[in-house]
C-alpha cells in the first residue's frame, strides 16, 4: 500500500452502520479472468444482495483459485510491490509529459489526455488496452491499469508518441 493512512473500512462494520465494503481478487491475485470478489456488510445488507445476485454467479473452479490466492502471502507481496512501483512511475511520466490525472489508491489511473476516445484508438491500433472514459462523463480522460515495467515503459512510449501525434 502507497499510503499507510488509507482507511481499511472492514474495520468499520462494528456496529450497525449501513456500510458495504467491496473488494476485488482481480489484480492483487492475478485473477482477474474469473472476476472473483466479496462483500462485507451487516446480515440484512447480505441478504438484500442475494436475492438481486445472479443465480451461480461464482464457478466452483473460481472459488477454488480464490481460495488458493489467498493462501500465497510472497504473491501477494510482489504484486502489492509491483503495483506501488508502477504507480509511482506512471504517475512520474505523466507529470513528466504534463497530464492531468486523479490520484489514485487502486491498480489504476485516471488520466486527462485530451480526446479520450481518439488516444484510445491510436493506442489500440499500436496494442497497448487503455479504457476510454466518454461513456462515464469524461471524455478527456482514460482509465489505464498499472501492468509489469516493461507494459508501462511500453505505454508511456505509445502515449508519448499518440500526444505528439495530436499536436
């Protein structure tokens, strides 16, 4: 974790607050192909959730790799490492190429690139997967997910390249 005073809401469901925390098995236990998640909430916010979840919403295969990583501690670590890097980088080379980005705790980026949509295509059309954000009311912007060091050098070279391109 980039910073020690981000709150830990678990810890906050000890009384009867309306909360719900959500949390991911995507990126953190490189699972992110069998969208495996959880939620904790009171008894009654769970079963308010249950009954608006599809039917067989986790393959047993699914639960099975959850479960598994969760039990490789050194994993979790280098991910966790290898996540704070990547972020610290990307967040260096967009300063570097003076762009606009929303600070961020997750394994991605929100990042104002000008035309959303056209940087996409001229990324996609070079391989490199960033999300377009014009769907979600910021059409300057992009979302980018934080990859091994080279998919980020290899990012921030097509980025580089598709900004100079638009100028």
């Amino acid at each position: 974790m980039r910073d020690p005073e981000y709150p830990v809401s678990v810890g906050d469901h000890v009384d009867l607050r309306p909360i719900v925390t959500l949390r991911t098995f995507s990126k953190i236990f490189g699972l992110a192909g069998i969208r495996v998640g959880y939620a904790v909430a009171r008894p009654d916010i769970i079963q308010m959730l249950h009954k608006v979840r599809q039917p067989f919403n986790v393959t047993s295969l699914a639960q099975v790799a959850a479960t598994a990583g969760m039990d490789d501690i050194a994993h979790i670590a280098r991910t966790l490492q290898v996540n704070v890097e990547g972020m610290d980088y990307l967040e260096a080379e967009f300063r570097r190429l003076g762009l606009a980005f929303v600070p961020s705790h997750g394994n991605f980026i929100l990042v104002e690139v000008g035309d959303g949509a056209a940087i996409y295509d001229v990324l996609l059309r070079k391989g490199v997967i960033v999300r377009p954000m014009n769907g979600y009311g910021y059409p300057r912007h992009v979302r980018i997910s934080v990859g091994l060091p080279e998919e980020n050098r290899r990012l921030i070279a097509a980025l580089s390249a598709a900004i100079e391109q638009g100028r």
